[in-house]
C-alpha cells in the first residue's frame, strides 16, 4: 500500500498546487477549483463528439442532397 501512496502524495503536493494558487487567489476552496477542472473536461469532450457526430450527419446529408458532378455528360 505504501508504493501507491508515495506516488500519490507527491502528484497532490506538487500536482495540485496550481489548484490550490488558483483557489488562493479566488479566495474559494481548492476542492471546488478541482472538481470544476474536471466536470469542465468531461462536458469538453462530450460536446467535442457530439459536435463531431452533428457535423458527420450534416455532411452526409448535404452530399445526399447536393450531388456534384464533374461534366455535362454525366446526366
């Protein structure tokens, strides 16, 4: 159990000290910044996919809706 724990304590002192800077200089708890940072990079992320996926059905329906041709021919 001690392997994990040195390890873990290290990256909470030296990992989380800019959490703890920045909750110094808002004057709020360290926890708070944490937690924020990280429902910040879950709701990122989400709306990064779902943008993706948004964007993926737009285009597949532009190109069913608007089929360009490359000469007159092709009609």
């Amino acid at each position: 159990m001690n392997v994990i724990y040195k390890p873990l304590l290290y990256f909470q002192k030296r990992g989380f000290y800019v959490c703890q800077r920045i909750a110094d200089r808002l004057g709020i708890r360290a926890k708070v910044v944490r937690t924020s940072f990280m429902y910040l990079t879950f709701v990122t992320v989400g709306f990064g996919f779902a943008l993706y996926l948004f964007l993926a059905f737009w285009m597949r329906i532009k190109d069913m809706l608007y089929t360009k041709r490359s000469s007159v021919f092709d009609l």
